[in-house]
C-alpha cells in the first residue's frame, strides 16, 4: 500500500463518524416521521376500511410515481457538479451548476403535473380506482408541484445543514398525521384523507425550500444570480449524468408505488392496502439504517472532488457493514412481532399482512446492505452502470410480478422483492469491483513488480 493510500485510509474514521453523526441529526426527524407516518396511516386505516383504504393507497402510490419520476434527482447533479465549485469558492460556476438544476425542477413539474391529471382519469379502473374517484385524484396531482424539492434537498446536503432536513422529516409526516385526525373528526371519506396527504406535502416543501435559500443568501450565493446564461458549460457530461440518475430513480419506484399499483390492478385494492401497509412497516422498520445514504452522499462527493479513491472504498464499506447490522435487528423485531405490530398500529383487519410484511423486511435489509453501492457508483462518475442494473433488475422483477401475484398471492410478490433486492445488490458490487480494477491497471506502471500490481485497496 502506497503512502497516499494509507493517509487517505487513515482519514475514513473521522468521515466515518461525520456520517453517522449527520445520520443521527436525520433519526430524530425521522423517528418522528416513522412514528407520525404510521399514525396517519393507522387513522385513515380504521377510518376507512381495507377496501377505500386500499382506493387511497392507489392514487397517492400512482402521484408518489410521478413525482419520484419528475424529481430528476437534480439534488445528485447538485452534489456532483456543486461540491468542487463550492470548497473552490467559485461563485460563478456554482451558480451555474444550480441554473441547472433549479430548470430541471421547473422542466420535470410541469410534466409530471399533466400527466398526473390526465393519468387520473385515464387510469380511472385499469389501476383500482373508480370513475367517481377521478377529480379528487386529479386534485391530488397537483401536489406533484411539491414533491419536487430536489434542488433544495442537493444545496442542503451539500452545506451539511442536516437539522433542516430531520426538521423537514418530522413536518411532513407531523402536517399529514394532524390531517387525518381532523379528517377523522369530520366524517371525511377517501377525499379528505388525500388533502391531508396533500397539505403535508405542501407544508413541508415550503420549510424545505425557505431554508434552502436562507442558506444560500448566508453563503452569499444568490448575489448576482441570473437565470439568463449557459446552463452546462464547464459541466462536461451533465445532461447524460442528470439523465442516468433519473433513469436509476424512475427504475427504483419499481420497486415500490410501480408494485403496488400492479398488485392492485391484478387482486384488488384490499390487497394493494396489505401490500401497502406492510411496506409502511418495513420501511419505517428499516428507516434508521437507511438515514446513512443522504449523509454518506456529501461525504463520497468531497472525496471525489480531492481525488481520493481508496478513501471512497473503505468509506462506502463500513457504511455497508454498520447499516447492515441495524436492518437485522429489524429483520429479527418484524419475524417475531409481525402481526402483533399490524393489530395493534392498523387493526385486526390488516394481521394478514404480516407475511408479506416480513418479506419486504428482508428485501430491505439486502437493500441496507447494499445501500453504499449506488452512491459510490455515482460518485465515481458511473451512473449509467446503476441505470443499466437497475434497468435489467427492474424489468425482470416487474415482467414477474403478474405471474407471482397470480399463482403465489402477496408472498409470491415479497419473495420476488426479496431476490430483485438481491439482484439488484451483486450487480451493482459487480460494476463497482470492475471499476475499481480498471482505476489499479490505469494507475500502476507496467514495470511495477507483479505482487504490486495484484495489491488491492487494503
């Protein structure tokens, strides 16, 4: 190992306890967001029945999609093309950089606006909801408008102001968790379920956004800031970068509002409620060790931006091991205590989506596992090798998705969340692992001595 390679080691531990410590900001906005989240979903449970519950499941699952697919994740273009620019003191070209992004946002809005309205009513039966159901759905896709606080999201991270965002975790759920307890209090149907859904959204993007420009007028950022002017240039490959990673985010909601809305077209909305609650469980179950990945991205960013490779490695592997040991912990609570949890959050009625919810458990203790992966991938400038995975995995999972439903019910369809999590995990190491010996072969002169050039990041 060289000199460099075991200074840029030796940095991980205090990168390593930045991480965990941005990551314990976001828990407690989190915790709250977990336990107010299930809250409002446990009301408008009861409130509704597995049936209407399953109607409202549908139509937010069918906006969440669109305003997953419209975010065009411009928040990792910020973080990529912003963190140099930013430590540089390079005003001008970090305006550039949020030029472009804050167009992607306005661009991605307006699209999945109208899709979303027209969608309502086009998909009105095919996807479980009624005709009757159509305007408050098309109202409800409004929101999308607020869904995409990418830009805010990226500038945030990247000025490590992670209080913000835990406070922003809380809002949301906090906004929506009091709507449906008015909602209940007044007798409302579906449709009042969904304003309250819709207000937190709305809440939550304002303190989100407010925030965010505080901090750039603190920084001095917004100082002669036009919307006039070239929005890539000294960004080379930032359209195909801001491409890729919207792909890799459209392909991961396969995995979750996609699924939902196939189990709903295919058994039912009672059914897509099970799916739905159960994977509410799961990823509130889930959600301490996943609060590692927003903070390790900052952290990849600056290690890319000072050239440090094997920093990168050794970083996005004991993230992996640390985050990994959590979700088994709430693999174990899920296994035992399954229906117990459901009965008590949700009612009796929801106790059979326990199996399945301990499915989804374990797809997403691979997926923490995993969860290093795709951030170290971007990170080195490959985010086309995490679409190309997630574009294989998600395919395959969603061609067998109508097969496992029909012949395995909710457990054929967790099984199968299961191994595309799995899938999902090995090619991304695969991609990773091929990268990184292309950067040795780059790096180590043919004259090396043969044990040298087979010497690995430790």
């Amino acid at each position: 190992m060289s000199a460099s390679q075991a200074e840029q080691i030796a940095g991980v531990r205090p990168i390593l306890r930045r991480v965990v410590a941005n990551a314990g900001l976001l828990l407690g906005g989190r915790t709250v967001n977990a336990v107010l989240g299930l809250v409002a979903v446990a009301i408008a449970a009861r409130a509704l029945g597995a049936a209407e519950m399953g109607v409202l499941v549908l139509i937010m699952a069918f906006g969440q999609f669109l305003g997953e697919v419209a975010k065009f994740q411009s928040w990792q273009t910020i973080l990529h093309f912003g963190a140099r620019p930013l430590a540089e003191d390079r005003v001008a070209d970090f305006q550039r950089v949020l030029r472009f992004s804050l167009a992607l946002d306005l661009v991605s809005t307006a699209f999945g606006i109208v899709v979303g309205i027209a969608g309502a009513f086009v998909f009105a039966g095919p996807l479980g909801w009624g005709g009757d159901d159509a305007p408050a759905a098309a109202l409800y896709m409004l929101s999308i408008a607020f869904m995409v606080s990418a830009t805010p999201l990226g500038l945030l991270r990247l000025f490590d102001r992670f209080d913000v965002l835990a406070w922003q975790s809380g809002l949301i759920s906090l906004f929506r968790a009091v709507g449906s307890i008015a909602a209940l209090l007044l007798g409302a149907g579906m449709e009042g379920f969904l304003l309250a859904w819709a207000i937190g959204t709305v809440g939550s993007w304002f303190y989100l956004a407010g925030s965010a420009y505080a901090e750039l007028r603190k920084r001095g950022l917004t100082q002669d800031f036009s919307w006039r002017g070239p929005l890539t240039e000294g960004m080379p490959g930032a359209w195909r970068f801001a491409w890729n990673t919207n792909m890799a985010a459209a392909l991961d909601v396969a995995f979750t509002h996609v699924a939902t809305l196939i189990v709903g077209a295919m058994v039912g909305p009672a059914q897509a409620a099970f799916w739905r609650v159960g994977r509410q469980v799961a990823d509130a179950l889930a959600k301490p060790a996943k609060l590692l990945t927003p903070a390790l991205y900052p952290e990849l960013a600056r290690l890319r931006a000072d050239d440090q490779p094997h920093a990168m490695w050794r970083l996005a592997r004991n993230v992996g091991l640390l985050a990994g040991g959590i979700g088994l912990v709430m693999l174990t609570i899920s296994a035992l205590a399954g229906p117990q949890l459901l009965t008590l959050v949700m009612s009796k009625d929801f106790a059979p989506a326990a199996d399945v919810m301990t499915w989804q458990v374990g797809a997403a203790v691979i997926g923490i596992f995993a969860l290093p992966l795709e951030p170290m991938l971007i990170s080195l400038g490959k985010p086309g090798a995490a679409v190309r995975v997630r574009l294989a995995v998600g395919i395959a999972f969603l061609a067998a998705m109508p097969f496992l439903v029909t012949q395995f019910g909710l457990i054929g369809a967790g099984a199968g969340l299961a191994a595309a999590a799995a899938a999902l995990a090995l090619g991304m190491l695969w991609f990773i692992l091929r990268e990184n010996g292309n950067r040795q072969t780059a790096t180590t002169p043919a004259d090396a001595d043969p044990v040298e050039r087979l010497k690995g990041d430790d």
